[in-house]
C-alpha cells in the first residue's frame, strides 16, 4: 500500500550548516496495517511522517501509496494527492470548533463533500450527515458526549474529537505522532483504544510514531527501529523494543538521603477551582502532607485531579482559599503565602521546573545559568533589598515581585502587566551573575549529572537531546536549592532519556540532599526514582506509602490495559 524508496533529507539550519534528518530510508506499509516507529528524540520520526503525509518536501527518493507516486521533484499537484489520502493527528492539537462534538464531525463531513467546513447549513446539513457522524463518534468512544460543547471536553476526549474529523475525510492512511504522550494513564488507555477500533472497523491503516514501548506494544503489528535518520531495524514489537532499551542506562545504586527532619508542612489546604476544560469546578478539600528532608516524593493521580494545583499552592504560586502551607529556613517555620523577607530566602532555596520549562535556543549555557543564578545566588535578597529601597520598593512588593522569578514565563509577563510594569523590572532588581563566577558554582552540579564543563559555552541547539535534558536540571540546580519542585517537564521524554534523568536526580540527592517533590505520569519513573508517593482524586489525598505499591493501584484504577499489558 505505501512504499518508501531511498529517502533522503536535510535541513539547513540558521547558523549555515546542515543536519542530515533522513539518509536513503526504505520502508513498506501493509494495507490495514498498524506500523509504528520508534527512536529517540531527534531519530527522524516526525520528519518521516510529515513527508509521508505531504506537507514536508524532500531531497530525493521516491514515495507511492495507491496509486499516488510523489518524488522529489514533484509537482504540488501530487503532494495535494498524497494528502487527500492521509490525515495527521499531532499530540498537542487542538483545533476545533466551539460548538457540540457531533456539530464539529457534521462540519467535516460538509466540507468532504462540498469543501469548505465554515459554510455548513446545519438545518440541512444533519438529515445528511447525521447519522454517519454518530458513527464516528462511536468508533472513537464519543457517541455519548455527541451534545457536549467541545471547549468543555477534557484533554483526551478533544484527541478524540480530533481523531473522528479526521476520519470523515475518509483518509486510507492515518498518521498518528506522539498520541496521548502527555496523558495520564487513563485518557491514554481511552486514546489507544480508539485508534484500534478505528483500525479494526474502518480498515485504516495506521503509522504510529511514539517513544513510548508500552503504546507499541499494545497496538502495533510491527515496529521500525530509527536512529540517526536511518531505519537499522523492523519486526515484530517486542523484539525491536528489546533491541531499542538495550541501549539504556544501567539505574544508579541508589541510597536516598532522606531524615527525620520535616522540612515542608501542609495544613488543611482547601481550594475550590474550575478547570480548563470549562465550567467544570473541583473542590480540594482539607489536604493534609508533611514532607522530610532528603525525600524524593511523587505525586500521583488522573488528570484534572488537582496534582498541579497543589504543587503550585506548596511552591507558593497559588493561594488556598484556606489552610497553611510552610517551609522550615534554618528554625522558623514560614507561610508560603504570607508575603515578605521570609518567603524570599524559602524562595531562593526552592528550584521549580514546569511542564513548558526549555532552554532558550541562541543563548549560552553559561549565559543561561548566570541569569539564573542572579536570581537565586546566595546573596540576592539582601542585593535586591538595597535596589528595591532605592526605586521605592517595599519588602512585601519586592517579594511579590521575586514570586514571578519562579513562573513560566508567559505567566510572569501577563502578572507584571496587570502591576503596570514592565519585564525589566526583573532585570533591575535581579541583574545576571558575573560570567566568570559561573564555573564555580557548574562545577559540582555537572559532576553530579556527568556533564562535561565544555557544554558551558555551547548553544541549546549544539545539545544532544540527553544533554538538553540534564543541562536544563544544571540550570535550576547551579544555586543549590534545598527544594526541587517538577511539574511534569519530562514527560515527553523516551525512555532512554528519562533513565539519564532518574540517575541525574538520584545522584542529585544523594550528593546534595535535595528535597525532590514531583508530578509524574510515567509509572515505572516514578517506581525507580521515588521515595514515597502520595495519590490525589478529585481533590482528595487518597493514599499515602510505598511508591511501587501506590503506582500499581493508579494503574489499576485507571483501567490501563496498555500497562498491565507489558508489565505481564
């Protein structure tokens, strides 16, 4: 059904030299087939895929599915042919209408026919096509929210929704990239599970790009193993997925540095919400957790469950509506959410990396990390007090002000301007380190992530992926926080990369004792690395204990086939 020939590609990148993404790739696809393919991050994957469904132009080679034959010298009459008989589904898009679901297929079926969605009649249009987006939506597990507004539906449903438009332009082949990476455990299993039935009722054939083992097992009939812009590999999954993991990491011996000592209490917290999906409201009602020095605590839930809230009231980024959280400096006990001199010297000791936490592309490592470091070196409040007093600054003002420093930074834009001020402000009471100091404070934190010091002056995009990944934990580690708080920022991570992460963070807190709380949905990350894990529902501390314990129940509530499918 779909042929691949010999191809090649490459991309100029903006400093004048050239990366080499596919080098004379050959591949076959069987008609109803699931293939997937998998590789670390930069192996090609996406590239082969965007090519595969005519929106990426290449170099040389040859590519035919059906009767379509499109090479490279092609004009753009036989891409647009090649797209007519695929469709794409990417993990983060989004892009529907804000009307019902069943409204938003009925539109694509409109347009299938007629050709332009935006002009759909529906006081005709459902006596036409009516019926057969119901269908669509049964296949994909959303016949029973047909008259849920779109905006309203959660993470996983709206992939979903997404999913069903696409099939109403009746492709031959869908391209799936990255499906439901970002997902808990049960929004993914809902995913999964209607790729298959939309393989298994409607014939389409499926190619599946995903880093994750598990997602190939539990869909793939066969597996293509990329490395560096190649295919050194195909078969059948388990197979490829053992030769792909052989490549990992040993795991660090591993003795946690955790005491006696508490380091954070929470009291009570409460914290009524609504979430992004719309109008849906959660209640966080009477949380209750003490944390201990040198602890690597998990917390894990479903999504929506209010995980990232409370890890942003425990940051203090957000404010309960009641109940205290605390932080021990030195003897005292200090309110995370009483602002003052006090939560300044919590906060300067306190790393938090977010889910979109990134590198910048053009900037220096070392650039990079005396930014940071002016924000969070040793003697920065009492600095930033003396800049402060002179512009006029309270103490409570400045720490409101030092709060931002913690956010991303879309976030921190958008609060300075409903202060009336500007992102210099920052730069003012909080100016870069020194670049000689630099070195100095790298120096134990690169050890400790077995990164070489030369990567100091090198550029984000002169970075393997591994290295991206531990020279952005070098960059939040380099002041020596007490407290490591991550929101889910490695989660579209392989495997192989995630194993580099846990042995970092391992020898993280074993050389340093730093407290590490963290969001996760990869389980079997958090069995390795964690010391405790708690679990949260609907608001609610549920469980509390050992985490390998704690993750098998979240897999079993979760219904996760896909997972106790592999673990099997």
């Amino acid at each position: 059904m779909i042929r691949v020939e010999n191809l090649t590609k490459t991309y100029k990148l903006e400093n004048g030299e050239e990366f080499r993404a596919l080098s004379d790739v050959n591949l076959e696809v069987e008609e109803g087939e699931i293939l997937g393919i998998i590789g670390m991050s930069g192996s090609g994957k996406t590239t082969l895929l965007r090519i595969l469904r005519g929106v990426e132009p290449f170099d040389s080679g040859r590519i035919t599915l059906d009767d379509v034959t499109v090479e490279a010298s092609s004009s753009q009459y036989y891409f647009s042919k090649l797209k007519k008989k695929t469709a794409i589904h990417l993990q983060r898009s989004f892009g529907l209408w804000s009307e019902t679901a069943i409204q938003n297929v009925i539109r694509k079926l409109y347009a299938a026919r007629y050709g332009d969605e935006s002009m759909t009649d529906f006081e005709y249009a459902f006596d036409e096509f009516g019926d057969e987006a119901m269908e669509l939506l049964r296949i994909v597990g959303l016949d029973h929210k047909a008259d849920h507004f779109a905006p309203v539906l959660s993470g996983g449903e709206k992939q979903r929704l997404i999913m069903a438009r696409q099939l109403a332009k009746k492709p031959r082949v869908l391209l799936l990239d990255e499906p439901a990476t970002m997902s808990c455990p049960r929004t993914k299993q809902e995913i999964l599970d209607a790729i298959k039935n939309i393989n298994r009722e409607l014939g389409v054939t499926v190619v599946l790009v995903s880093h994750l083992p598990e997602v190939h097992e539990y869909l793939a009939d066969r597996v293509v193993l990329m490395e560096d812009g190649r295919i050194i590999d195909e078969g059948e999954p388990s197979r490829i997925i053992e030769e792909f993991m052989g490549d990992m990491e040993a795991p660090v011996d591993y003795k946690p540095s955790a005491s006696d000592r508490k380091i954070l209490r929470v009291r009570d917290i409460s914290r009524r919400f609504v979430l992004l999906r719309g109008g849906e409201v959660l209640e966080m009602k009477d949380v209750n957790l003490d944390i201990n020095e040198g602890e690597i605590v998990s917390i894990i839930g479903p999504s929506g469950a209010g995980k990232t809230v409370l890890l942003r009231m425990i940051g203090g980024l957000d404010y309960p509506d009641s109940g205290t959280v605390e932080f021990r400096l030195n003897s005292e006990w200090v309110n995370m959410h009483e602002p003052g001199v006090m939560r300044m010297g919590i906060r300067r000791k306190m790393g938090f990396m977010h889910q979109e936490f990134a590198l910048t592309h053009h900037a220096t490592i070392r650039s990079q990390i005396a930014a940071r470091l002016g924000v969070k070196g040793e003697h920065v409040v009492d600095e930033a007090r003396k800049r402060a007093e002179e512009l006029g600054i309270s103490d409570q003002v400045l720490d409101v002000l030092y709060q931002l420093t913690d956010l991303p930074e879309t976030e921190a834009r958008q609060r300075l301007e409903k202060l009336g001020l500007s992102p210099e402000i920052l730069e003012d009471l909080f100016p870069s380190f020194p670049d000689r100091e630099v070195k100095r404070y790298a120096e134990p934190v690169f050890r400790a992530l077995d990164l070489p010091m030369e990567i100091l002056d090198r550029r984000s995009y002169e970075l393997s992926g591994g290295e991206k990944v531990r020279a952005t934990l070098a960059l939040v580690l380099a002041s020596g926080p007490d407290v490591l708080i991550l929101d889910e920022p490695f989660g579209d991570l392989d495997p192989l990369t995630l194993r580099v992460v846990s042995n970092s963070l391992k020898r993280i807190n074993m050389e340093f004792g730093t407290t590490i709380i963290m969001v996760s949905h990869h389980v079997d990350f958090i069995r390795e690395l964690s010391t405790r894990a708690v679990m949260i529902e609907d608001g609610r501390l549920v469980m509390d204990g050992e985490p390998g314990a704690l993750c098998d129940e979240f897999v079993n509530r979760s219904h996760a086939r896909y997972l106790q499918k592999v673990k099997g």
